[in-house]
C-alpha cells in the first residue's frame, strides 16, 4: 500500500532531501517516549515509534522506513538511556515500520524482535524489490512526463517548462531512483518471537500487552501499557501528519468491518494516550471514537445500497453520505478536500468485502 501512496507523493517530495531533518521526541509520561519522522525525511509516511525505558532495559515500537532515520531514533535512545534495547515490537509488515530492524540488530546484537505470525509470514514473502518495485515506475513514469514536457516546450497543463522546473523535476526523478537502490538493497531482519492473539510480558515492573487486530493490515499489533494507560495503535488507527482531518487512507485489504471491530475492541481499554501509526498522540478518545463512527455509517450505508437493489460500484459509492461525521474531523466544521476521496476509497473497499472481492 505504501508504495501505491508512495507513487503518488514522492516527486514533491524529494526535493527536501537536501534540506536538514530530523525527528521530533516527545515524553508522553516518565520513561516513554514518542518519535515521530516526518514524510520528507522517511519519505514514505510520516511514522511514529515508540520507545519505552524499563527498569533495566528498552523497549522500542515499530522501527521506521529508511536506515538513517532508524540511526537517528537509535542515536536519540543513546542520550536517555545507556540501558540496552532488548524488545523490538513490529505492528505489521508495511516497510515503514519494519525497515529499521536491521539497525536495531546491529546496535544491540540478540535484540528480540516480536510480532504476529501473520506479519512474519507476510514479511517473509516481501523482499526489498516488493516495495521498490513501485518506485521504479515511478521514475519510468516521471522519465516519460518530462522527456514529453522537454520536446512540446511546456508542461501537460500548457505552462512553459522553465530551466529552473526542469532541473528540479532532474533532480526529483535522480533522487527517487537513488531512494528506490536503497530499498531494494536495504537487508531485511525478520522477528525472531511471534504470538498469535495475544502476548503479555514484563520488564521488571513495566507491563505490556500486546494484542492482534486488524487494520490498514490483516494480522497487526498493538501495544497496551495498562499502568499507564497507553495505547500504541500501529496503523490500526492512523491519522494526518497535521492532526486534522480523515484518516488519510483506508486499507490494501477488503477486511474492513474486522477492522470496525477491532477498533471497537481498543475503545473498551482504559486508556488516556492513544499513539496511532502516524500523526500526533491523542489524548483521549476522541478521535477513536469518530473513527468508529465514521466506519460504521460507511459499512451501514454500503449495505443498505445493496439491499435496495443499488448495483455497481460507482452507484454505490455515490449514495454514501458521511459529511456530518467528516465536519467533525477539522477545525470549524469544514470538509477536509481529502475527505471524500477517503469515503469513496473505503465504500469501495467496503463493496468489496460485501460481495466476496467482486469490484464491479
């Protein structure tokens, strides 16, 4: 899914490689620590990691897209803590929250890294060249465009191809492809503990719970401190880099009402910090809570076109009506512009998971 996202977002956005980034730390209670990096630096999504000091150890959530940035978090671990990270908890097999493992392992040699059965099988399938693969289009595709743009003279909405926007999109497509040699290069370190629903366990007095959910991935984990009432989400909830507005995409699966459910399952913990995969902690429920209310009108109304009768994707689509909930997103009651385009990707995904993957 990320590289479909990736294909779609890359080229503005390599352009800030050259300029100075870094990740952002925040302490959301004593010893716990959030990291997030932003898209211009990881440039795949804007994803968070979660690093929890122990008694006597370090144990880190999730692990970043690119080796630098996983570097730079492992750096950031070394001035809180001289402690060593034993527990390295993947959420599911999307490359930006499992390509730093590698660093993770040659930092703290016998690190114990644990996730799904599910995920480990899904990430044993999935070589570098899965997720690079996708970056290599691109770069075709941006070739083409602007080898088309250099002999018409202008660019496909007609504007005058300048030599300063034709070396910047030179320099976008080198920096892709140089981003593309790295993923498929990057080695791929798999975990080496895996649990099926559930796993808990201590280090010293610390406790953590880690459950198995569905969402943007089948088979996900998620992290529960229950002492200090902490929810780390994964990509089961997601949220803008910004913090307003939608989640900003839906899922590559079509198990969408198990994701309802799951989501409905994490209201009933008690919680008062919420971490989703990406954009800022949330404190409260809030957000959780509109999320499942959003998912539930999309699934009912999907369902109810069908009943009546409604058929074909397009027509379905089209009769889902959510803008009350999509107010509730932003500031000022305002639809985000972002915020139909996810209605109709996750009413068709919805579609989908109604008629048995049928997507006519």
């Amino acid at each position: 899914m990320r590289a479909m996202l990736l294909a779609a977002v890359l080229l503005p956005l390599t352009s800030h490689l050259s300029q100075a980034q870094e990740v952002s730390k925040e302490e959301l209670s004593p010893g716990i620590f959030l990291f997030r990096a932003p898209s211009t630096l990881d440039l795949w999504t804007a994803t968070n990691v979660v690093v929890v000091v122990n008694d006597n150890d370090v144990t880190v959530f999730d692990s970043f897209t690119r080796a630098g940035t996983a570097r730079m978090v492992i750096a950031e671990i070394r001035k809180i803590t001289d402690k060593p990270v034993k527990t390295l908890i993947n959420s599911h097999w999307h490359q930006d929250h499992w390509s730093g493992n590698n660093e993770f392992q040659k930092a703290w040699p016998g690190i114990q890294i644990i996730a799904t059965t599910g995920t480990r099988d899904y990430m044993k399938r999935m070589p570098g060249g899965f997720f690079a693969g996708s970056l290599a289009r691109s770069v075709a595709t941006s070739r083409a465009v602007l080898d088309s743009a250099i002999r018409a003279g202008k660019t496909s909405d007609g504007k005058p191809l300048t030599a300063e926007a034709r070396a910047a999109q030179e320099k976008d497509i080198a920096e892709t492809a140089s981003f593309e040699a790295e993923v498929r290069a990057l080695p791929r370190v798999l975990p080496n503990v895996a649990f099926k629903d559930t796993l808990v366990f201590w280090s010293g007095s610390r406790e953590f719970r880690l459950l198995s959910a569905t969402g943007d991935a089948t088979t996900s984990a998620v992290l529960y401190l229950p002492a200090e009432k902490i929810l780390v989400t994964g990509d089961v909830l997601v949220a803008p880099e910004s913090g307003d507005g939608p989640p900003p995409w839906t899922t590559n699966s079509f198990a969408i009402t198990p994701w309802l459910e799951s989501l409905r399952s994490l209201e009933q913990l008690e919680v008062t910090t919420i971490v989703p995969g990406q954009g800022k902690a949330f404190h409260g429920k809030d957000y959780l809570q509109l999320t499942i209310e959003t998912y539930d009108a999309i699934i009912n109304q999907v369902h109810s076109a069908l009943e009546r009768g409604i058929v074909g994707v397009d027509p379905v689509i089209a009769s889902v009506d959510v803008a009350a909930q999509g107010r509730k997103y932003g500031p000022g009651g305002n639809l985000s512009p972002n915020f139909k385009p996810w209605v109709a990707a996750l009413a068709r995904r919805v579609y989908q998971e109604s008629l048995d993957g049928i997507s006519r």
